[in-house]
C-alpha cells in the first residue's frame, strides 16, 4: 500500500527537509453530544474544539498550495475528527476509489496515524501505528503497522463520511476505542498525525507533523494528542486471532471459534464473548459465551456453530462487559469445513502434479478422522483412483486409525489427469464422498520447473538456490556475469517487444551469458496486470490481450532460457488481486512446467499474492544516505519483515528477496540534490546475508531499469559481480539443505541461522546494526570440543562445550563450520582489499 507514509519510508517522495521544532501538540476536548459523522461540522460540540493547522509539505514544494486543518472531540467511547481541505480546484478531485479497502490513498484523501501511548519504544522493532484514510467520496481504509510490516486485512467498526463545498471538502471521522489494543501505557496523552493526499490540480502531500528524513516509522516524530480523560482499563482485555476448529456435540460434527482471552483489567470480571460469523456483508451466524475471568487470568473459550455450512465466512469477534463493548476484531476470511474427514495429499506435494524428473514411484495420500475414539470402529474407506475411462487402483480400509495415510502406484500411470475418489462408510452407510485431483506430465522440450517439500526450485531435476538480478537483461551486464555465480536475470521490457525482438535482444544475451530468465507472458504493456472487460485505460488485460498472452506462452515455453513467468509487479488494488488469480490460473494450465512469480514492495501488500503465485518476491529497501548511511534499519527493514512474511503465509511456498543494489539518486535528474548513495560492499553482503537467516529461498538485486545500473558504480559493480555472486555460488550446496535447530547466541542482536550439510555444521550469523557487537558467544547443540572454521576469513576459533565466541564489527557477517574439508572458492579477505 503506497500512502504517503509509505512513500516516506521508500524515499520514494524523495528528500525532505529536516525539521529541528518539537512535535505539534492537539488538545482533545471531551463532548456530551455525540456527533452525527455525516461530513458537515455544523454541531455546536464541535466548537469546543480548536484548529489544528501547521501542515508542512512533504514533496518539493516549501509550503502546501492548499490549507488542511483539523480538530479532536472524545467521549467514553469514541475518537472523533473534524478536517477541512481547502481545495481551489474542488471540481478535479479524483475520487476514483469506492469500495472498502481500496486504493483510497491515490485519491484525494486525508490519513490519520494513532498509537494509544505517548512513549515510542527506542527499538524500531517495537513501534506501531493504527491507519485510518478516507477519500473525499467516503471510501474507508484501515490497517495496522508493526515494525513496518502493515497489515491490511485488520479492520475494525470506524466511520467517516465526506461533503464537497464550493471551496472544500469536509470529513468527520469516528473511530472506537475498543478498536485499539489498549495496554498499561495508555493513559491521557497518545500520539497522532493527519495526513493529506492532493490529487486535484498538482499532486502534493502534506502533514500535521514535521517529519523528518529519517525511518522508524517516523512515529518519533508524531504529534501529541493530549488531554483523552478516560478510564481505559476496561478495554485492556487481550484476545488471540480465531482458530477455526471442529467441535463434537453428541454425534454432531459442528465448526467451531477457538480464542484465548487474557484479562490485563487488574480486577476480576464478568463479560460476555460474542463470535460472529457472516456471508456477503451479513453476520448470520452468532455464538455467545459468557466468561468469569480473575485478574491476569487466560482462558480458552471454543464457540460452536451448530448452523454453520462448508464455506468462506467473514469472522468477528467481540468482547463486551455489562453490555459495553471493550474489545472487537474483524477477520475478513475464514475457512469452514465441518467434516469428519481431512484428506490430505502428500506426494505429489507441487501442484498436485507429478513431474517427469521426480521419478515419484508412489501418491501417498494421508487422511484424519474427526470422531470420538469409540465410533471409529465403525467407519469404512473406498479409496479409488481413476481416470476418464474408469477405476485403474482400489484401496480399502476398516477400522482405522484416526491418522493413515494410502498410497496408489505412480510409476505405471501414463501421463494425464486422474482422480481420487475416497468414500466413507459409516457401518454400511455411505456418508461422505470426497476428490482430489492431480495430474501427470509427461517430458517436455523447454525446462522442467518445480518447487520440492523443502521450498527450494528443482530445475530439470537439480535442486537450485536462484540468485541473480531484477531489471537486468543488458547485453554488457550479461557478459559480465558469466561464470559469476548467478542463474538468473529478469526483464520489465517484454511487453514492449515483438516477438523477433525478444529473441534478439533479451533470449540471446541469456543464453550466451549461461544464465535463464523471469519473463514476463504480457504480449502488450498491461500496467500492473489484471483480465477482465475493462475499457482501455484501466491496466487489465482484454480478451485480445489475453489471447495475445496464450499465444506468447506458447510460443515461447520450451525456449531454453525460460525459467520463469513474472505475473505482476506491486499490483494495487483488491479487483486486481482477484483479477490475477485468473492470469495465474490461465498460466498453471497452458505451461505447467514453469512456475510464476509476483512482487510487491509492501509486507501486507506481499502476502496477499500467496494464492495467485508459486513463489513471491519481497523488495523492502532501507536506503542509503550520503551522511548518515542506512535510513532504515536493515533489521527491521529485511530480517523482521520477512520473518513476518514466510510465518503468516505459513512457510508453503518459497518467498525470495530483492536486495537493494542501485543509487536512490539515479532516479532523479538533480542528483546533487539528492541525499542518497550506493550500498558499499559491506552493507550489501549485509543485506544478502541477513535476509538468508530470515529464511529467503532465492536472491535477486534490483538494478535501476532505466539507468546503467551496477554498471555505473563501481564498487556495487565489484562488490555483486566478483564478491556476492562466487561467494553465495560456493554456499549454495548448503543453502539448499533445510535450517537446522539447536543453535543458540547470547545477544539477540545477532541473527543466526544454523544448516547441517554432509553431517557438518554450517552458522551464519549476521549483525544488522551499524554499531561493533563485541565477545558474542554461540553454542550449537551436539556439537564436540574441535576447532570452528570462519569461512572466507582463515581464522579458527576454539570450542568448549560447543560454545565459541566472536566479534562483529558494524553490518558484520561470519559463517562458521566444523567442516575443515570444505571447498572454498571465494576469498573475503580479497574481497575486502579491493
């Protein structure tokens, strides 16, 4: 999501002037009359309240064109805002978006920040913000932030509502207390700022508070909202995201809300758990538990729901004492599936289909009953695999176990698509009929793509670590690269080429660097990429275009040098989301033997392309400064965010990382006014190493399209070319082994990963702060009394008790191992002389 805050955070606004004055300070005034959020301030409660004013620009522009102000009321319950944007050209203002979480912020638009407590936490790690934007048409976004990774999918009951004047437009904005996690630290005194988007007449951005260019949220540099007088303690009450579980009531299998509830209040209570659960907009499905809780106690509580059906549902969950709601949380989807029965398959564990090179002799299905212990001995299993011609294997099963697994044979099937077909019997009762598709493939002439169990890339059947460049098929650079170590390149130009282009000037310099491509299917320049019948200036594909994609596919699939589909790029917007699930599809069926890749730059934004690709790529860059160096601490920026990423999508596919390899400076003509610079060396191996540790299945760099990119900063150009190319080549038979446990360090500053390859150790530890870390200590479990080998440095270190200690100096990387025979072929120490 591209808000203004965003935009700080990527520099993509670029410089900002640094402010040296305290934050702004707003008085909230509490009110007896609510007020009625229509978008006209005309209630006398609001005249208790005084403008906030002071907007400064935050693009090039010393000063906003247009005024903003705004002020804050409160009762027991509610936050609630009055703003005004002055707007001389009011009949331009773009208000494009309508729907609920939609791209609110491209339009003209107002953002409110809110923390619920006055101190931010030193570590960046640490800060969060709540998000609240509308547009001037009224169309809501909400979202969260931790640590810079956002979450869009939170919501919660605000309200807001617009009125456009002659000279203006107006927002009043409600937004509930038991929305906000509230905490201890809550008292009198939060911190806020408000924000505007001006898309009418000259696009310009401004804010309440004077933020300066720095990172860390920029939530250091938020107002002050003073004077909330409320008794918060009621709604400190914690509650866990909802499990969605199944429960047995009598011989009934029913779906159930599984949550914890922690009572913070400092006193025991009584309240009441509501969960809801609703289709298309309407919660039509409600289960209620009411709870005694004694203070600082937690409780599980399970809600069934006995009406409930198979399906996507939304989810809230609420928590209210004597009526008043204290706690509230929206989950946009959830899954419902009350059956008695879980069929999961294991091999083939990719696509569900089985590929020539994995020579998969059996498909071994694992399958869980839901039911009391004493019914199982009267369930019965048929498990058929069949194609369009009928049954080919039978399997049947009686008194099973709650958890078996069923394997059919895989090695005498003929390429195509089957079926299993499982039914259960209850006693002789048929009760259940279940399918699960998959198909097999038979040779193809082009390259043989897979993803394995370990979520590594198996390329005509070689597990492979990518490692290569985004925005980088140049014939020079192609030269430069052969033989470097890397395996992969990556084009935006595709669509802008016919096909004898293609072959000329991107196929071939592949080729001949010994390197393969992502590549784009587009047969025509598509934006940011959808299908749908939409006119000619939305970025979707039409039928034409659609056609003219298939074709291309084809065309091109068994050409040596594809790896690859890149579907989108930073796509923006949930018609889009929806949009490329179908491209995604349209590419699994027509080439199922190169899996597709999508990127975004935002960690919320990110996740939400799980279902619509194989793999997903983040690029989060922290930026370099000329003075201060990294703007955005790498911590943060890479480790944490793409921890948050790989675990909330649940490890299932392979997430990659785009390292930050341009000047920021070469995006702009004026680059002497720019502040920024290349990463050196140094802070380059950082950034590759550390998103390792936080667990990247592939590396690329994102060299400036349009420019000459690595090619015109030498030392990046040497530093990724002759260091971090042979260096993660040397690496990569370790890196495709599976993380190991059992590695521990004193200081959680330094981040570890530990890898066993050929029954050897292998740690690479990481300091991502640009401050000397000194006499760290690590202990690797089961490891003996012998001397610990610092690759590429021809250092040893002694062990006792598998414990050893090192040093780090700022944005330092070490790899040890008890391997003395290992290979290599990469010199650091070199590396750092040059």
């Amino acid at each position: 999501m591209k808000s203004i805050f965003t935009c700080i955070f990527t520099g993509i606004i670029g410089a900002m002037p640094l402010f040296s004055s305290n934050p702004p300070v707003c008085m909230a005034e509490k009110t007896d009359i609510t007020p009625v959020i229509d978008g006209n301030i005309n209630e006398s409660c609001w005249d208790k309240a005084e403008w906030q004013t002071g907007f400064s620009s935050l693009t090039s522009n010393p000063e906003p064109s247009q005024k903003t102000r705004f002020k804050v009321l409160y009762d027991n319950e509610r936050l609630y805002f009055a703003v005004e944007c002055f707007e001389e050209n009011i009949d331009k203002l773009k208000i494009d978006t309508k729907e609920k979480d939609g791209p609110a912020y491209l339009d003209d638009s107002i953002e409110i920040f809110l923390i619920p407590y006055k101190d931010i936490p030193d570590d960046p790690n640490w800060r969060m913000f709540y998000h609240f934007i509308v547009n001037a048409g009224g169309a809501l976004y909400d979202e969260t932030s931790l640590a810079c990774v956002n979450n869009p999918k939170w919501n919660c009951p605000w309200k807001a509502a617009t009125k456009i004047h002659k000279t203006s437009w107006t927002a009043e904005v409600s937004i509930p207390f038991f929305a906000f996690d509230i905490t201890g630290e809550t008292g009198m005194i939060w911190r806020l700022n408000v924000t505007r988007n001006r898309r009418a007449g000259n696009a310009e951005s401004s804010s309440w508070s004077h933020l300066k260019y720095s990172w860390a949220g920029e939530s250091p540099d938020f107002g002050f909202l003073k004077n909330i007088n409320v008794d918060f303690k009621v709604y400190t009450l914690s509650i866990s995201e909802p499990e969605m579980t199944q429960v047995l009531q009598g011989d009934k299998i029913i779906p159930g809300v599984k949550v914890d509830i922690i009572n913070q209040s400092g006193k025991d209570i009584k309240c009441e758990i509501e969960a809801q659960l609703g289709e298309n907009g309407v919660q039509s499905h409600i289960s209620r538990n009411k709870i005694d809780l004694k203070k600082e106690e937690k409780k599980t509580e399970i809600l069934g729901f006995p009406e409930a059906f198979k399906g996507k549902y939304s989810c809230i969950l609420a928590i209210s004492i004597m009526g008043k709601t204290v706690k509230f949380k929206e989950y946009p989807s959830v899954n419902i599936n009350p059956l008695p029965l879980r069929i999961n398959l294991i091999d083939p564990i990719y696509r569900n289909t089985i590929y020539p090179g994995q020579k998969l002799n059996k498909i071994l299905l694992e399958a869980t009953i839901i039911s009391s212990p004493e019914k199982l001995k009267d369930y019965k299993f048929l498990f058929n695999l069949r194609d369009g011609g009928g049954i080919l294997q039978t399997k049947k099963i009686s008194f099973p176990a709650e958890k078996f697994q069923i394997d059919f044979d895989a090695a005498s099937l003929p390429p195509g698509e089957y079926v299993i077909e499982t039914t259960m019997y209850d006693k002789e009762k048929e009760i259940l009929k279940l399918q699960q598709s998959l198909k097999k493939l038979a040779p193809t002439e082009g390259n043989e793509v897979w993803i394995d169990r370990d979520l590594n890339l198996v390329v005509n059947g070689k597990k492979t670590f990518v490692h290569g460049f985004l925005a980088a098929v140049n014939p020079d650079l192609a030269k430069q690269i052969k033989g470097k170590g890397f395996n992969l390149v990556h084009t935006y130009v595709a669509p802008h080429k016919n096909d004898e282009q293609l072959l000329d000037e991107i196929l071939k310099p592949t080729a001949e660097a010994d390197v393969k491509i992502m590549f784009y299917p587009y047969a025509t320049p598509v934006g940011f990429f959808g299908w749908g019948k939409k006119t000619a200036s939305e970025p979707y594909l039409t039928e034409r275009q659609g056609s003219d994609m298939i074709a291309r596919v084809r065309k091109f699939a068994s050409n040596p040098s594809i790896l690859l589909w890149y579907l989108c790029d930073e796509p923006r917007g949930a018609e889009f989301r929806r949009n490329l699930k179908e491209v995604y599809k349209t590419l699994k069926d027509i080439d199922p033997y190169h899996p597709v890749v999508a990127l975004d730059c935002s960690p919320g934004e990110v996740i939400t392309l799980a279902d619509s690709s194989d793999i997903i790529v983040c690029d989060f860059y922290p930026h370099f400064h000329k003075e201060t160096g990294v703007i955005k601490p790498l911590e943060t920026t890479i480790y944490n965010t793409l921890k948050a990423v790989i675990e909330t999508t649940g490890n299932k596919l392979p997430v990659w990382f785009t390292i930050e390899a341009f000047d920021r400076s070469d995006y702009y003509e004026d680059a002497e006014k720019r502040p920024f610079r290349a990463p050196t060396y140094k802070e380059l191996r950082c950034m590759a190493h550390l998103a390792l540790t936080a667990g990247a299945k592939g590396l690329l760099y994102f060299q400036y399209n349009g420019k000459p990119g690595i090619l015109n900063h030498p030392e990046m150009k040497s530093a990724i070319i002759e260091g971090l190319g042979p260096e993660i080549s040397n690496l990569t038979p370790v890196l495709l082994e599976n993380t190991s446990e059992g590695a521990s360090v004193t200081n959680p500053e330094i981040k570890i990963m530990l890898k066993t390859y050929k029954g050897k150790y292998f740690l690479f530890a990481v300091n991502p702060l640009q401050k000397e870390i000194r006499n760290v200590s690590f202990r690797i479990k089961g490891m003996k009394d012998e001397s610990v080998y610092v690759l590429f440095e021809s250092r040893n270190l002694k062990t006792d008790k598998g414990m050893f200690f090192d040093s780090f100096e700022p944005l330092g990387v070490h790899v040890y191992t008890n391997d003395m025979d290992f290979s290599q072929t990469f010199d650091l120490m070199k590396m750092d002389k040059k």
